[in-house]
C-alpha cells in the first residue's frame, strides 16, 4: 500500500484527456495534475527550452512527493523523457510509446499518420518508438498547429474546425495511411470531428488508454498501489489563468 499520489503534467489542459483514462483505470489513486498553462503551446518551442521548462515541473511534482510521473504531453515527452527518468528514482511514464505501441498493433497496412505538434513531429519522437517496434511501418507525420490554439480555446467543433483538421488529414490519406496517431494531448478533445474527416477504413488512436494501462501495470509492478481506504484526493496547479472550462 502506497498513499503517495501520482504526478501528471502537461503544458496546458490537454493532459486532462490522459488524466480522465488513468482516473478510470486506477480510481484508488491520489493525483496531482499540474497544467503549465503560462507557458502554453509548447508545440511551437525549441525541444531545449521545453526540456527546461518539463524538468522544473517534474522537481516540482517530485517534491510533492509523488510515487510515479506522467508526462501528458507528446511535445514535454519527445524532449525530456530520457532526462526525467535519468534524474528521478520513481517510475516516469511518456505518451509516445504507448500510442506508438497501439498504432503498430492496429495497422495492416504498415502505414500510419500522426499529427502532433512542430515540436513532436521535428523531434522524430513517434519515427524512433514505431521503428523499435516495428521497422517494416512506414510513418507520415504532420505539425498541426492550429488545433491545438482550437482546442485551447475551447473551439470543440464547427466548420472552421472541421476546415483546418481536413487540411491537415488530406496529405495523410494521400500515403493511404490506415492508422492515425492523435499525437498531442489536446486531440482527443476534438476526436468526433478527426473521425468526420476521416473515411471509415482508417483507425484513429490515442495513446491516453494504452498510457493509463501503463500506469497501472506500474503500480502493480512496484507494487505501490494504493488501496482506496480513503476518498482519493485531486489536487489541481496551473501557471496561467489562461485556459477555459471545457471538461
Ligand atoms: N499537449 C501537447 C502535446 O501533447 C501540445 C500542446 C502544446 O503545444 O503545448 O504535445
């Protein structure tokens, strides 16, 4: 039995749709979020200067003594996965392998889409994951940018969404692409309108389910589950007070 709580960070509230899977996979567990909402986007940041900005955040949640880390943003997870776990003794789990993992298993075709932003798509984060898995998967990645401005500001849905997310699809299904990565956090707040884009025929993934699946399979590995005697505790930090009420 373990009481301390997990740690979960992201740069804005798009980390919300990774906390929601871990939540129902792991209901006993306390948790600290920690939204880094005055520095949002990350996306379109140096990969060193988000490195910067992620390891701060992890001193932060690893002085509030938490038993486990999440990063629950592609972008923090493509810079500074590798440096988190080297600094910390507690497990810390990314979203990129667990997305990549589940996409690999679902496609056919062995060509997958992702979008993500600049940062995770420059970084070669999923191109690494997919090629350990499996080589033969070929990989098209665009940098959507602006859907992760939409989501942000709280714009679900609506021609103008749906407009800019076709856009971005269009030069994935022109690689007959059979699996699509949502590779940023904040995309499976919108995934209703990339499934409208998408024919039938192509699977979209999002790695939050797969991520909280890792998160469990951790605990009980350490075994440092907590065993719910207790009405577990959510405790909320952001930077900025920038981000709208949308969950
Ligand atoms: N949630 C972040 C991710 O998964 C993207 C948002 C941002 O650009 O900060 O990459």
């Amino acid at each position: 039995m373990d009481n301390r709580p997990i740690g979960i960070f992201d740069s804005g509230l798009g980390g919300l749709t990774v906390l929601r899977e871990i939540i129902k996979e792991v209901p006993n567990e306390n948790i600290i979020f920690f939204g880094d909402t005055a520095r949002f986007p990350y996306g379109p940041r140096e990969l060193g200067e988000v490195k910067i900005f992620a390891l701060r955040i992890a001193d932060f949640l690893y002085e509030q003594n938490v038993k486990l880390l999440v990063i629950a943003c592609n972008t923090a997870t493509a810079s500074a996965l590798s440096d988190i776990k080297a600094k910390f003794n507690i497990p810390v789990i990314g979203v990129i392998e667990p997305g990549a993992r589940t996409a690999a298993a679902a496609t056919v075709s062995k060509r997958v889409g992702v979008i993500a932003t600049r940062g995770t798509v420059g970084s070669k984060a999923y191109d690494n994951a997919i090629n350990k898995i499996d080589s033969e998967i070929k990989l098209f990645s665009n940098a959507a940018t602006l859907l992760v401005e939409y989501v942000e500001e709280g714009i679900l849905e609506g021609s103008m969404l749906d407009k800019a997310i076709c856009g971005y699809l269009k030069p994935l299904f022109k690689e007959d692409i059979d699996v699509l990565i949502l590779g940023c956090t904040h995309f499976p707040l919108i995934e209703g309108s990339i499934k409208n884009c998408c024919d039938g025929s192509v699977k979209v993934i999002s790695s939050a389910i797969e991520t909280s699946r890792d998160v469990k399979n951790t605990l009980e590995k350490f075994n440092i589950e907590n065993d719910g005697e207790i009405k577990p505790q959510r405790i909320f930090y952001e930077t900025g007070n920038t981000s709208k009420n949308i969950l």
